[in-house]
C-alpha cells in the first residue's frame, strides 16, 4: 500500500499534470489580473490552495484549480520522492540532479519570499527626513501617548482588520475601550455642508467628525489607487466619550481621558528604522521633446546615530541603496513640484527579503544543470552523426 | 529524513496562509514632526504627476488617497505668524486672532458652506453691513472685486474699508475677505477688525491664503479664471499689450489643441456675453436688457445636489416664494428632455420682481444646475432662448 | 550547369541586394541630401527621411505617398517619397492639404465624416483622403469623438473597432499637425523676411519688455506690441510640441536641440523665462524666473540654423531647384562645422538604412527560398534544395546586417521593443533552421526558416505601423546588460518553441495531404522537434530567471506575477511537461508532435497576448487588430492538432502502401 503510494508520489505522470495544472493556474491566475487587480489575483490563484476562476459577468466559478502552494507543494514532494526511490544516480542524469535540486529551492524560495518579504514605501519632499516605511495596502489605528521622555511615543497599532463593525477593543496599555460603530473598507472624507447636508448628520460627535461626513466608495483592485479606510469608533474610558471619525484621510486627533491625552491616527502600517533617510535632491529627466522618463534619482542623507554612519547614497533606477537588511528601490517621483521649482517628491519602495539569495542559488543550479544535460545531448547526437557524415 | 523535509514544507504552507497580520502590535516610535508636517508629508505622492518608472505611466499606488488629501478638513494651510488660535465654532471651520495692546483686535475666520452660500451679493452686503457701509448693487461688485491667484486657484477678494467709528465706538473697521469654492462647498476667509490693522495684516492675509492647500478639488467647479489661462505671452503684459491676440489663432485647425474643461457641449443663443468666473459656477452668461440684466449660470454638485426640493425651495427662496412640500414639487415642474437625451426637471419661479428658471439633470452621479434669474419682464422675453439652451445641452 | 545554377541564382538576387545599396541621385530637388538632415523627435536624433517615413506609415500605412490613388500601378500614378511629402508638408502645406495621404477604411468613421465613396472619375478611391476633405466641422467631429472616447472608455479593451478608428486618425492628424508647424507657423509667406522683420524688432522690444517687467511705465507700447505680435505666433507653433529642428549652436548631444519656436523666442525672452512660459497654462510666474528672465533676455542672438532653415523653406515653395539645393547644401556645411559629434554620421547611415530595408528584403528571400525548398519535396531535385540553401543563407546574412545596424543606430543589444522581438524571433529560428538543415540536408530545416523568417516579418511589419521603431526606452529599460541577457536569452527561448511547433506541423501538414512523410523523415523530425524543445527549455528557462534577478535588482521583487512573467512561466513549463511526458512514455512520435503544436499557442500568447492583458509593466494597451490576428493564429492551431489526433492510417503518408513509395514522385501535391 504504501509502496503504491509511493510510486504514485514519485511518478512522471503526476509531474506532468502538475506541470499541466502549473499551466492552467498561470493562465488563468494572469487572465484574473484584469478584473481582480494584481493583488488579489495573487492572493487568489498563486498564494493559496484551491482556486477557481470566473469569467467577466459570469455568476458561478467555473475552472476549478488547485492554488498555488497546493501545486508547489506537490511538485516539491513529486520531485523529492522520485530522487529517493526511482533515480539511480548515474553521471549521465547529474544535469537533471542539479535541476531538480534548483528548482525545489527556488520553490522553497518563493515559499520563503511570500512569508518573509515585506514591502513598503517611504515618500518624501525635498528636505524631508524618514525613518519609517508605510505599508501601501494596510492601515492600522494608531493610539499614541507620550511615554515619558520627550521623543518617543508609545504606540498601540490596531490593524485595520480588527475594526469590524459592533468589535469592542480593548488593550491593558489603554484605559478605555474602542466600540467600533461603523466600518468602511474604502471611504472618503469632506467637510459636511450644513446646507446641502441637512438629511445627513456629521459622521460622529466629537473632534474633526462633527463637522465631517464620510461618503463610502466601492473598494478599488487597480494598481494606481488604493483603499483609504474609514471609521466611527466610540471611545469608552469609565463613561462614554463619545463617537470619533477616523479615517486614512485624517490628522490625528485628540482625546483626553482623565486628564490624560491621547492621539488617535489612522494611518499607514509603519514599520520604523534604525536609521533615517534624509530626501536631498530629486533629479528627474526626460528624452528631449517628449515625456519618456530617461532617468530618476533621488540623492539621500543615510544617517545612523548608533553606528555613527552619516553619508550620501544616489538612489536610481536599476541601482537601489541595500542597508541595514533592507533595500530602497527608486519607486515614484513628483514631476510636477520639480518642474516649477518647487521642492522635489519621491517614493521609495522599501524590501526586506530575508530569503533574497535563494532564487539566485536556484537559479545557477538549474542553469548549470539544464546545460550540462544540454551539452550532453548535444556531443552525444554530433558524435553519432559524425561517422555517417563522413 | 523524506518525511521531515516534507511536513516541514507543508508547516511553511500553511503558516504562509495567514500569520500575525491581525496582531495588535505595541512598539515605541519617536515622535513625528509637527502635525501640520505629518499632514504635510502624508499628502507628498503626488497624485497625477508622479510617474511610476516601472510603467513610465502616470499613476501612483495611493492616487486615490492623495487625490482627497486635499479635502482633509484639519487645516491646510500655513498659519502666519502672530496669529491667535481661537476654538472654532459654530459655522466656523477655523478662527484666529490679533490684538494689539492698545487694544486693537481684528478676527480671522474660515466659513464653510455648501452650495453657493447665498450669492455673492448677499454675502458682501452681509459684510457691507458688519462694518457700516451702505449695500452695495451688482454692478458695484465688479468694482469692488479683485482677484489673486493662490496655489492653483484664483481667488476672489474683497476689500472694504468702513468709515464709520463702528468697533467700541471709537475705531472703524475694515474688512478683507476671499471666496474660493471648494469642491461642493464654498469656502469664506475673512479678516475682519481695527481699520490700520487689518491694512497692516493685509499681506500676512494674502500670504496665508495663497498657503491654503486647495489641492486638485472634486468637481471642475474650480478652475483657473479664464483670462489668467490665455495665451501665455500675454500673460506678462496682460492688460498692456492687448494687441496680443490671446488664442485667436487657434482657429486654424485645433485639433490638438486646448484642453477639456469638463463642460457639456451646447448653443449660446446670440445676445448673450459670456461672463467672468463666479465661485461654484461652470460657467456664466449675461442677458443685456435695460431692465436689468438676466444672469444665467451653470454649475454641478456631486450626488444629488442635496435633493431636488431643496435646490428648488432654495430657488423660491431667492425669488420670496414660499417653500413647496415634497408633494406639491410635481405639479409645480415638467419634464425637458435635453439634445444629448438626458432628462432633467425644469421649473419657473416668477417672484414680485425676479424671475428664476431653472433647470436640474442628473447624470453619471452629478447634478447640473442650469439657472435664469432676470427681472420678470426680462425673464419673459428670454424665456424661450433659455429653455433652448437647456435643450441644446449634450454632455 | 545544374551544378552551378544554385550560385547563378544566388548571385543575381546578390546583385540585386546590393543595388538599393547605390547612392540614387535626385533629378531636381536634392531630396536625398535634404532627408539627410538632422532632426530630434520621439526623444532622439534620426535623418529627416526617418521622420518622414515614419509619419508617413502612421498616417498613410505605407512610407511613399501615391498622390493619384485611383490609378492602377500600370497607369503609373504619381508616387513621391516620403521626404518629399514632409518637406512639402512643412514649407507647402496648401499644397500637402491637398494630397489624399489620410487612410480611412472604417466604414462608420467615413460616414460620420461624410467622406466620399470610391469614384474614380472624381479621384476618389474610398480609402485615402486629404486634409482638406475633413473640413473645419470634420476636424471638431473627430476630436470631439476621440477625446469622447479616450473618456469614457478609458479601458482601452472597450474600445470597438470604430472607436480605434477613430482615435487612429485622431493620432495621424494631430501628428500631422505638429509636422505642419515645425519649420514655421503653417500660414508663413515669406519666412526669411519675416525673421528679418522680427529681428530688428528685437533690442527696442526686449528693452520695453525689460521696462515694463520692472514696474517701469515709461516703455515703447508699439516695439512692446511688436515683438509680441511675432511671439504669439512662434508660441502656437511650440504648443503642438513639433520635431526639435535647431542644433545647438555649440555642440553638445540631443539633449540641447530646440524647436524652431524656442530657437525665435528665446533670444526675446531668455530661456529661464521661455522654459516657465511655454507650460502652460500657467498665470503666476515665480518670481525668480521673471528676474532671470528679464537678466538674459535679449543676450543671445538667433541661432544661424534659423536662417538656414528660411533659405530652404522659401527656395522651396519657390520652386527654386537650384536655390533649395544650394540652402541644403549650405546647411550641411554649416551642421559640420558644429561639434555635433557621431550626429551627422548617424544621421546619413540611417538613411542608408531606411533605404535599403534590410527586413524586407530578406522577406522576399525567404519567399522565394521556401518555393525552392518545396520543389525539393516534391521533385526531390538537390539543386532545388541548394539554391534554397543559398539564398536562406543569402537572406540570413542580409537579415543579421539590419540587426547589426539596427543595433548601431539604437546604442542598444538587439531586442528593445514588440517590433525589433518580431525580428529577432525571426531571425534565431532562421539561424535555427539552417542548423537543422546542416545536419539534416533534408529541407525541413529550410521550410521551417523559411516560413517562420516571412511570418515574423509580417508581424514586424504590422508592428511598424504604429511609427517609429527605434524609440527611447524608459528609465527601467535603461540597461544594456540585462537587454543583452534576460530579453535576448528568453526571445531565442521563443524562438526555439516556434521552431519546435513549425516542425511539428510540417509532420502533421506533410504526413496527413501529402505522401512525401516517410517514416524515416517522421523519425527524424521527431527528433529535431526533441532537440530543439531542449534548447527551448534551456533557454526560456535562463531568460525567465535572468527577467526574475533583474526585477530583484531594480525593484526589489523577484517574482512579480507579472503577465509578460507569467507568459515566459508558461513556456518553460509546457516545455518541461512535453519532455517529461516524453521521457515517462506518455506520448510517442504524434503525441509529442501535437503538443508541440499547442507550445504555438502557449508561445504566442506569452509573446503577444500578455501584452493584449492591459495590465502589469509589460502592457502596451490594447490592439485590436492584434487580438484578431491572434485569435485566428490560435484556431489555425487548433484545426492542426485536430488534424494531428486523426489516427495515422488515415493519413495519406503513413497508411499502409506509404511505406513502400518514398521515392514516388508526388504529382498530385495540394
């Protein structure tokens, strides 16, 4: 039984509907792009284990798939078996060897990026100066008080997923809790018009939410705009203190509760360095006579006050700054402020990929291997060719 | 060895799924800068001019976040120097303060209010009055006016200098105030106070309003005045040089010139003179009669416009006629079907003196307001040139 | 004489090659030595030949204009060049107006056009039309459609055929526009004279300007006036952002070109002013500009090209021969006496280039060598075979120098765009082919590299009608060592896959019409169709990780899922399943064959249908055109494998009597 388990296992004919099935997830997981958006495209048919896919219009799923990881998984497995029961090792098959061991780890690779990675961005002006990255896709409420020294506070970040509407949240480090009244994946602020408005009271009761409404859009799947959330969350320390709106659009706000203050801001994911960038210099060209970008660079100020660094790093296309575990890519820049003098924007992403190397690694060994094999072939077919030839 | 390489491949699978992205993390962080900075620095992507390299296109992942960064109702503006925060209220968006220790103050405001707030005549009288001053007419207004471009914007101003000894009965006033519509809203700064000190506070003033972070807006509601957007090389000698033809020669097959002002297309009716930029409006004609001039304006709000019985009701309101219940609203319009084959309501409001004819479409989510107001007899006369236009209108 | 007659053959189509290479002299106008000149445009410098055949083919589909459409060729229309089109167009355009260059096949946009049907008597053959033939209310209609759509359908999948029509024309008439205005404003008589005129204007205007900027009012209103009455013309012809014309006067690289407007305007303004002016529409200048404005204004003189380009413009619509020729030739004398560096050099071999159409001459080869080819199946003569041979040979060396030149003129390894990959596809599995044939000397090689070679171009040739072909690449395009090794890696894995699928339906198409397959041939086929798939895998695989280390390096992210990745995922892993199922003993000989054929479909639509996605970083917007012709490829594909899984014995080679009639001539080819 568990021999015939086996053999199934390690069997060419499951490598080759893996590599069918391979196929048609690619396909259809790239067709999916169009209408999901890149992002949920991914989530969908690459990072999961079962996917099915939907044409445009059409109300029922109607090419079920195996995901992503459930293909992997089985390559993975398909491959390793094989080697332990049906390979025989011979020299001729060292091509196929190196191959296969390549492409488990750039399998075990991708695996790794997917959990591991994060990428951020960090935007700036001319002047300015980061120390922290913000995640282009989630938010989190941030409740900030100053914790004793002057220069730091001290944080409870609330990730944007816990505010479902009728949650009560609470956390020991603060001394009232959260009642989440309303939630809106994707929203937008204004002012409330005290004229037109008159059937639509402001958004909450107390700070900047009652002078505001909050008019809630359909969530976006493009690459080129991307969700703003908003909320109405009650704050309740030993009373109720009333509704607050919060939303990605909004500065931060205050709530004092007994006597002390506390900031509420619904921003960004940040992930905070250990050092900070300072934006000198945005240089950003075009081809004359036209508007293909010929050349972005961002000139930046690398500072670390723990190991003393203090130096200037060119950021440009092709040629990204690696430091600390991280690298900052030339993402976006402002054409617009630099073209009228203005202070110059720019936006860099920011990757840190702990399992970088292993597609690297990988990818030498299949190279090498397909070569091999290759080159094996190929003298082995001209040396039999040859005495006929002549 | 085979069995651990592979429930350690699927552990790493299955955590992949889902891991702490839900936590709830605590962590110190030093302090951002100031808030208006942080404000400030979240609103820097800039939404449409920034070019992704990767794509060479025009886009930004956080469009859609910067785009409205604009509307953000904390302030975005810079805050002059020697100005007083003061708690706003009531209608007041924002209030600041200077005094003097002689005793001197003046009071700086920011009004928000939707729709047109009332017109511009009404609002200047309103402040006409504050300060002592007569009311003035409407034909007074252009006089009175002058316009300062600020960010992106060009602003109305007016400046009023109160003779009267109206503040502690000792000193006159004066008052500066700038209408910039915003979005759906109309947005009041105004500064108000001791006659020299507000003149003395007048460049802080003009300074300030050219701070304000208008930026890109919602509706096309806002755009730059079209005498400041001619042509450019007469832009430096405007008003000089005026044999500088500003676009006639456009004529020659424009194909690919000018740009969308995100107007319908229709027929002017002859008569009428196209007039200067007003706030909330699109776009505005005048009817010339001796009777008193017909105004026709054309603007739009987002959504319904806050609903049709109440810009109908808003209407009545300016010709002194009662306001209508919501079932009286059918018997008091008709139906118009436009060129483009849009339908909209039209209605007629003849008041003691003024006449307003309107006309409201709805379409794609926006509603367009295309207004008559003219004295009655006037009114009359156009009535039929207007319902035209209405009719000639194709988005 | 059977012998050499493969050689005589050669030899003449040779000859023939190197005559478009012989300088041709002009009878009158020196259109050769003006299409030489140097001009700056989609971001680069190119002859004046290149723009117009360029603009030409977007406008008109073809790089001559035929100005009498409604002749046959044997009544011999009038067909003039492109150079001479454009220089007409720049210097004449009353008379270029009139001139039926606009293609318009949309039967729709014709008639919202009110555009005439095909009558001959009237000049009118119902395709081309002339400026002049839109009219005023034609031109509205035509923007106001356009801008309608780009609008409202913003998505460019939504699009219909008739509002890609429309949006087409919309794109050649406002090229059309920009050309129109690049010498001098499109009205211009007398340009040299009014350039005259506009330069004594000068000092007195620019010292009014100066006044009048620094809050003077005691300044000359009417030199003021002067100066601006030019001005404003010179700006309208900026705004329509026509070709750069002016060299800088003192050397330097592309970058430093200017349009003929900034050239006349700055000397007034200064460019720190002119720079601010011409975005417009701008109603506040910073201050700081304004005062380096009115600093540098009037400080530097016109520069001497203006004048040059006067003397031609009006020797021109003169009709003065010797007078525009002997403007040209100054022109070209005062060009070398600038440091313009390779400019010059570049400029004339560009031109050699455009005139010898390498490509397309290399297509007529591979149509004449595949006929060759057959006649070898079929008579199964060798000197056919050798003669298709030679001239495959021929066409290889003719199709690698116009990739060499295509790659000296760009500065770049030689795949940069959709256009130069359909070359470069072409040309690996010609090179592929004529190893095949080495070993194989059967002809198969020679069909395969025959066939692929035309078909590529054809594809090219569509391509290029979307206009210039050696435009600039974005900044993340910007490195030629990844260009050189990721995208020239996984276009020959592209290559290959189409060599392994073309093989296989010679196998499918000559085994099942024709009783020319044997089963040696099958035999050997098949184990072409395995080599090559190896070397597909090889190289798809390498070049889709070379993609992946480049993306890592320039945005951090290895694998994107990226369509155009995902595309070249698929290609390695159907290669990798054909071999595995081969080498499991799932498929045998016909197996194999088919789904060869599917790696067609699968190559096909990584190379164009990830493009067709409109999304990720590879996407070039939709066309519709292409979509078509994809989707036609792809069932033409289908109806083959079909064909393929038809069981054996009822293929006309390999049923039962086949076997013993290999070398029975086959009189009744289809």
């Amino acid at each position: 039984m568990l021999s015939k388990v086996f053999q199934f296992l390690s069997s060419l004919r499951l490598t080759v509907v893996l590599l069918g099935l391979g196929v048609a997830v690619v396909f259809f997981g790239t067709l999916g792009q169009t209408s999901d958006g890149l992002y949920v495209a991914q989530e969908r048919y690459f990072r999961s284990w079962f996917a099915y896919w939907t044409p445009h219009g059409s109300a029922f799923p109607v090419v079920p798939l195996p995901g992503g990881y459930l293909l992997g998984t089985m390559l993975v497995i398909n491959l390793i078996v094989a080697h332990f029961t049906r390979f025989k090792w011979t020299w001729s098959k060292s091509g196929i060897f190196l191959t296969h061991i390549g492409i488990i780890l750039l399998l075990l690779g991708q695996l790794a990026t997917d959990m591991l990675a994060r990428e951020s961005i960090m935007s700036f002006r001319e002047g300015d100066t980061r120390n922290y990255s913000e995640s282009s896709m989630d938010f989190e409420l941030a409740v900030l008080r100053s914790a004793g020294s002057n220069t730091l506070d001290q944080v409870v970040a609330i990730p944007a997923v816990r505010l479902k509407p009728g949650a009560e949240l609470r956390h020991e480090l603060l001394p009232f809790a959260i009642r989440v009244k309303e939630a809106y994946e994707n929203a937008r602020i204004r002012l409330r018009a005290p004229v037109m408005d008159s059937n639509r009271p402001p958004a909450a009761t107390q700070g900047v939410g009652a002078r505001i409404v909050i008019d809630e859009q359909p969530p976006t799947r493009t690459m080129d705009a991307r969700n703003v959330p908003a909320a109405v969350i009650e704050i309740s320390g030993p009373s109720s203190l009333g509704t607050w709106a919060i939303s990605g659009e909004l500065k931060p706000q205050t709530v004092t509760v007994e006597g002390t203050e506390w900031r509420l801001e619904y921003r960004p994911v940040r992930d905070y360095k250990p050092f900070a960038l300072t934006l000198l210099k945005t240089t950003h060209e075009t081809y004359p006579g036209t508007d293909i970008p010929k050349n972005f660079q961002s000139r930046v100020r690398l500072r670390n006050t723990e190991s003393h660094e203090d130096r200037e790093v060119d950021i440009y296309m092709n040629s990204p700054l690696r430091y600390g575990g991280y690298t900052f890519f030339q993402y976006q820049m402002g054409k617009e402020q630099l073209a009228d003098g203005g202070r110059g924007t720019s936006a860099l992403q920011v990757v840190r990929n702990p399992s970088w190397v292993t597609p690297y690694l990988g990818c030498i060994l299949v190279g090498v291997g397909l070569l091999v094999q290759f080159l094996m072939h190929l003298t082995k077919f001209i040396a039999r060719r040859k005495p006929r030839a002549a | 060895m085979r069995f651990t390489v592979v429930t350690v491949v699927s552990a790493l699978a299955w955590m992949a799924a889902g891991c702490g992205k839900d936590e709830v993390r605590v962590y110190q962080a030093p302090q951002d800068a100031a808030p208006v900075a942080a404000a400030d620095a979240r609103g820097v992507t800039p939404q449409d001019a920034s070019v992704s390299p990767a794509s060479g296109s025009a886009s930004s992942r956080s469009a859609t976040a910067e785009a409205s960064a604009s509307e953000r109702p904390a302030v975005p503006w810079t805050v002059p120097a020697g100005w007083e925060e003061k708690p706003a209220s009531g209608m007041r968006v924002a209030s600041y303060g200077v005094k003097r220790p002689d005793g001197r103050s003046a009071d700086i405001s920011v009004v928000a209010m939707g729709g047109g707030a009332g017109g511009e005549l009404e609002n200047v009288n309103r402040w006409r009055d504050q300060i002592g001053l007569e009311p003035a007419t409407e034909a007074d207004l252009a006089g009175l006016r002058s316009i300062i471009p600020a960010g992106n914007r060009q602003v109305v101003v007016y400046e009023l200098d109160g003779k009267k000894a109206v503040l502690d009965g000792k000193y006159a006033a004066r008052t500066l105030a700038a209408i910039l519509p915003a979005g759906e809203m109309t947005v009041f700064f105004k500064i108000t106070g001791e006659n020299a000190l507000v003149a003395e506070q007048k460049p802080q003033f003009l300074a300030w309003l050219k701070s304000v972070d208008t930026g890109g807006g919602t509706g096309g509601s806002a755009e730059p005045a079209p005498e400041a957007s001619s042509a450019a090389p007469a832009a430096p000698v405007s008003g000089t040089a005026s044999a500088a033809p500003a676009g006639s020669t456009a004529s020659s097959g424009s194909v690919a010139g000018g740009g969308t002002d995100g107007l319908p297309n229709w027929q002017v009716p002859s008569g009428w003179k196209a007039a200067g930029p007003k706030p909330m409006r699109l776009a505005s004609f005048e009817i010339p009669d001796a009777a008193g001039n017909g105004d026709v304006s054309i603007s739009k709000l987002n959504g319904d416009g806050g609903g049709l019985l109440a810009n109908v009701n808003r209407w009545r309101g300016q010709v002194g006629l009662a306001p209508l219940e919501t079932s009286a609203l059918a018997a008091n319009s008709t139906a118009l079907t436009t060129a483009g084959g849009d339908s909209g309501t039209w209605v007629e409001l003849k008041g003691a003196d003024k006449t307003i004819l309107g006309a409201i479409v709805a379409r794609d989510g926006v509603s367009w307001f295309f207004k008559m107001t003219a004295p009655s007899s006037v009114a009359v006369q156009n009535r039929e040139a207007f319902e035209k236009f209405v009719r000639s209108v194709r988005f | 004489m059977k012998k050499r007659l493969p050689l005589i053959i050669t030899a003449i189509f040779a000859l023939w090659i190197l005559g478009a290479l012989m300088p041709r002299r002009d009878p009158e106008y020196a259109f050769g030595a003006f299409g030489r000149l140097p001009v700056v445009f989609n971001g680069r410098l190119q002859p004046l030949d290149s723009l117009a055949r360029n603009s030409l083919t977007r406008i008109r589909e073809k790089d001559t204009a035929n100005l009498e459409p409604t002749k046959a060729w044997y009544e011999r229309p009038k067909i003039i060049s492109a150079t001479e089109w454009l220089l007409t167009l720049m210097t004449r355009p009353e008379a270029a107006d009139g001139w039926k260059v606009f293609r318009v096949d949309h039967p729709e946009l014709k008639a919202m056009l009110k555009l005439p049907e095909p009558n001959p008597a009237a000049g009118e053959d119902g395709k081309h039309y002339a400026w002049n033939q839109f009219g005023e209310t034609g031109l509205k209609q035509i923007e106001e459609s356009a801008r309608n759509i780009q609008e409202t359908k913003k998505d460019s999948s939504l699009r219909n055929a008739f509002d890609n029509a429309t949006l087409g024309l919309y794109e050649a008439m406002t090229l059309y526009l920009r050309l129109k205005n690049t010498v001098h404003p499109q009205d211009t008589v007398r340009f040299a004279a009014e350039i005259a005129d506009y330069q004594k204007a000068i000092p007195a205007g620019v010292k009014a300007f100066q006044q009048r900027m620094t809050g003077s009012d005691a300044f000359d209103t009417n030199a003021l006036t002067e100066v601006f009455g030019h001005a404003e013309r010179y700006f309208v012809t900026l705004r329509g952002e026509p070709p750069l014309l002016i060299p800088p006067a003192n050397g330097g690289d592309s970058f430093a070109w200017q349009r003929m407007g900034e050239a006349l305007l700055e000397p007034s303004f200064g460019a720190p002013l002119l720079k601010h002016l011409m975005r417009v529409p701008k109603a506040e200048l910073p201050p700081e500009a304004v005062a380096e404005g009115i600093r540098t204004a009037g400080t530097r003189p016109l520069s001497p090209a203006v004048g040059h380009w006067a003397a031609m413009a009006d020797a021109f619509r003169a009709s003065q021969v010797a007078g525009f020729n002997t403007a040209v030739a100054s022109y070209q004398t005062y060009l070398e006496s600038l440091r313009l560096g390779k400019a010059l050099t570049k400029s004339a071999r560009e031109q050699l280039y455009n005139g010898f159409a390498p490509f397309s001459k290399a297509a007529s080869l591979y149509i004449v060598a595949f006929l060759f080819g057959c006649g070898f199946w079929f008579n199964f003569a060798e000197w056919s075979r050798k003669t298709s041979l030679h001239l495959v040979q021929l066409a290889f060396v003719v199709h690698t120098l116009g990739l060499i030149a295509r790659m000296w003129l760009e500065g770049r390894p030689p795949v940069t765009n959709l256009y130069s990959s359909a070359i470069f596809i072409g040309w690996g599995a010609v090179g592929l082919g004529l190893i095949l044939e080495s070993f194989w000397k059967n002809a198969i090689g020679l069909a395969v590299a025959t066939v692929i070679g035309f078909s590529t171009q054809i594809v090219a040739h569509n391509l290029a009608l979307g206009g210039d072909t050696m435009v600039m690449l974005q900044a993340v395009l910007d490195t030629n060592f990844w260009l050189a090794t990721h995208v020239v890696i996984v276009t020959l894995g592209y290559a290959a896959t189409y060599v392994a699928g073309f093989l296989a339906i010679l196998y499918v198409v000559l085994g099942f019409f024709t009783k020319v397959m044997t089963a040696d041939m099958g035999k050997s086929l098949s184990r072409m169709v395995y080599g090559i798939l190896c070397f597909a895998t090889l190289f798809s695989f390498v070049g889709t990780v070379l993609g992946g280390i480049w993306a890592d390096q320039s945005w951090g992210r290895f694998w994107g899922w990226d369509p155009k990745e995902n595309g070249a995922l698929i290609i390695v892993l159907w290669n990798a399943l054909i071999l595995h199922a081969r080498w499991g003993g799932m498929v045998r000989e016909r197996g194999i064959m088919n789904l060869a054929i599917f790696g067609n479909i699968v190559t096909s639509w990584s190379w164009f249908g990830t493009n067709l996605l409109g999304v990720g970083l590879h996407s070039y917007g939709f066309m519709s055109g292409a979509f078509t012709a994809l989707m036609v490829f792809v069932g033409s594909q289908c109806v083959l494998i079909a064909l393929g899984l038809i069981p054996q014995a009822n293929w006309r080679s390999f049923s039962a009597t086949a076997s013993g009639v290999a070398k029975a001539p086959a009189a009744s080819a289809a």
